[in-house]
C-alpha cells in the first residue's frame, strides 16, 4: 500500500475525518438559523426558546444514551446509528414556518445533532490514550471543519439568502453519516496509559456516581456556565451583529474565526498538555470568558470582533479539553461516554437557561445581554477555585 494511503488507514486518520463533519451542522445553524427564523417574524426571546429547547431534551438523553453506548460492543455503531437520525429529522424542518413547528422539530433535529459529540469524543480519547497518540491532533479536525463550514457557509448567506438553511443543513448531516461507516473499532483490551504518563491506578469501577464528588464536579458545572455563553455566540451572534450592521459576508468569518485559534490550540496540544493540570485549563476558560463576552456587551465594532474571537481558543478550546481529561482521569473505560454525557448534560442544563434569559435580555438591552456572561464566568472562577482547594492537583492533566 502506498505511504500516503497507509497513514490514511489508521484509526486515527479516520476518526479525524469524521471529526471534521462533526459540527458542520453545527456551522450551519450558527450563521443561518437565527437570521432564518428572525426572516420568519419570530422574535429574540422566541429565538432564545427554539435553541434552548433542544438543551431540555439532552439533560435527559445524554447520560441515558452514553450508558447505551458504553454497553455495546463499539462505540462505532452509536456513533453510526445517531449520525443516521440526526439525518432524517431535519426533513420535516421543509414542511413548517410557524412558532410551534418550528420549536417541536428544531427540538429534535438539535437533540440528535447534540448527541453526536460527547461519544465520538469520549471514543477518541481513549483510543489515542491507548494509542500512545495526539487526542488534540484528532479533535483539531472538527474545529477545522467548523471554521471552514463557517467561512464557507458565510459566503453562501451572502450569495443564496437564508432560504438555503434546510438545504445546507440536511447536506452536512447527510455527509457526516456517510463518513461514521469508515470510523474505526475503538475498544480494545489492552490497558491504557493516560495522556501524560500518569501511573497511579484508576479505580476498577464501573459506577459513575463514585466520581461524583462535589471536588470532580465543581470544575464540571465551571466549563458548564463559560460554555454557556460560548452557546450564546453560535445562537445570537450572527443575529445581534446583522442588527448592529456588520454587513452579512463578516458573520461567517466572525464566527469562523473564533474557531481558529481553537485549532491552533488543540493541534499544538501535544507540545504543552501534559505539563497543565486539567483545572487550571477550565479556570484560563473562564478568565478568557469574562474578558471575552465583557467586551462583546459594548458593541465593539468588526475589528475589534475578529480579535475578541479569538478568545475563544481558551474560552471553549482550553475547557473542553480540560474537561475532556479531567474526565478520562478520574474515570473507567467502562463508564466513559456516560461520564462525558454527565458533562454534556451539565452543559446543556446551563445553555438551555443562558438562552431562554439571553433570547428576553436582548429583547430589552440588546448586546448588554452580554453583561449575564460577565456574572456567570465570574461564578466559574469560583467554582475551580473551590475544587483546588478541597483536592490540589496532584498531576499534570489532573
């Protein structure tokens, strides 16, 4: 076989090309859905429910579906068969213009899509861990997805209108299932290192609730309330600067942008990851948060914007990875999708309340909305430090 096909061959080339499908729905929805439901007489606050609603759903499916997925034989066929769902709903988003259609299906269309990446996610990383290879190296394709789909899809607006959402939409799920069949088997027997070299056994354990203690969660509900605002962003940001006047070809790239300092970050992981303690990445996310969305609430304008979104390397890069190995850490393989999914409800418990307030806050104050991220990343900070003093950190990662 020849060179270049081989290294295509491994499960890591192939995990890294479904990655990069991964939030291209996602992409989508960030520069469209706003402006297209604002084009259908739906207001801020209503806006704020129809994203905040598929939050509701995944505080129930998340944990429930990452214990299903850790009891197959693979988290290949989850992975799969929700990419397969998360295809059809959408459909039905063609036949429908009002409120409560559009509120009933974009709730499930949100809640099959969000399914997609804590387990392909809690798979990868403990496949690379195994592996003795670069988890941020494989992950790094889905913010590249992300910011070429933005981008991309920016340009698109500008060209073909909102009316091409649906369409452009159902085409990025319809490749992201397609490519699920190429994904490699990601369980295997052998025992695994972590990331960073550490020796100390995990408990054999396969209950989640032995690692729910209030010092492992506290770093959880941190990322969950920065996280928030960084949901805020792919749901109102395109929306608030179309109203402020920042013509349509910058949304895509504004949004795009916020991504690429993302990728940069999480292919340069290997270099620097193992010699950072995984809580003090959610405390950087959070410090970057409260510098991120305070600026955003004066209304700065374009130039400023490209860089402030740049943040959001650290915002959402630096968490999620934080979280990513905090969690693979302190966890078995044999709970590590159900644990990722007690993360993501965390998340989606925190967006779905941020948006239903941040839809009726901008109703009345506009980007001083953005004010409410100032608070809730100023109680993240908290959040670590508290977790830091009831358990220091011991090892990097940890």
């Amino acid at each position: 076989m020849p060179p270049a096909l081989s290294r295509l061959d491994t499960p890591e080339a192939r995990a890294s090309l479904y990655q990069f499908t991964v939030y291209l729905p996602g992409a989508v929805a960030s520069v469209y859905l706003g402006i297209w439901l604002s084009q259908h007489g739906i207001p801020a606050d209503q806006i704020g429910l129809i994203n905040a609603l598929p939050m509701l759903g995944l505080l129930v499916l998340n944990m429930v579906i990452g214990r299903i997925a850790d009891r197959a034989d693979d988290w290949r066929t989850a992975i799969i068969a929700i990419s397969l769902v998360a295809t059809i709903v959408p459909f039905a988003l063609y036949f429908t213009t009002e409120f409560w259609g559009i509120l009933l299906i974009w709730a499930l269309t949100g809640m099959s899509n969000g399914l997609v990446a804590p387990i392909i996610d809690a798979a990868t990383v403990r496949m690379t861990q195994r592996n003795g290879t670069d988890f941020g190296a494989v992950r790094a394709w889905a913010t590249v997805g992300y910011v070429l789909g933005a981008s991309g899809i920016g340009i698109l607006l500008t060209l073909l209108g909102p009316s091409a959402f649906i369409t452009l939409y159902i085409l990025m799920t319809v490749l992201r299932a397609a490519l699920g069949f190429l994904l490699p088997r990601f369980r295997a027997p052998a025992a695994e290192p972590t990331l960073a070299g550490v020796t100390q056994a995990l408990p054999q354990t396969a209950r989640l609730k032995d690692s729910l203690k209030l010092w492992f969660v506290l770093p959880l509900i941190a990322f969950a309330l920065v996280n928030s605002s960084n949901a805020v962003i792919g749901s109102f940001g395109a929306l608030l600067w179309h109203q402020q006047g920042i013509p349509d070809y910058f949304l895509g790239p504004l949004l795009g942008s916020a991504a690429i300092g993302e990728a940069v970050l999480m292919f340069a992981w290997r270099r620097f990851g193992g010699r950072v303690t995984a809580r003090n990445m959610i405390l950087a996310a959070a410090i970057a948060g409260l510098l991120r969305f305070t600026v955003l609430a004066f209304s700065p304008p374009v130039e400023v914007l490209f860089a402030v979104q740049l943040l959001h390397a650290f915002s959402f890069g630096m968490g999620y990875f934080g979280v990513v190995h905090f969690i693979a850490n302190w966890t078995h393989e044999s709970n590590a999708a159900e644990a990722q999914g007690f993360a993501n409800m965390l998340n989606q418990g925190a967006a779905m309340v941020m948006l239903i307030c941040f839809g009726w806050l901008v109703e009345f104050f506009g980007s001083a909305a953005f004010y409410s991220s100032t608070v809730t990343c100023s109680i993240a900070i908290g959040c670590v430090l508290l977790s830091l003093k009831l358990r220091p950190p011991k090892d990097a990662v940890r």
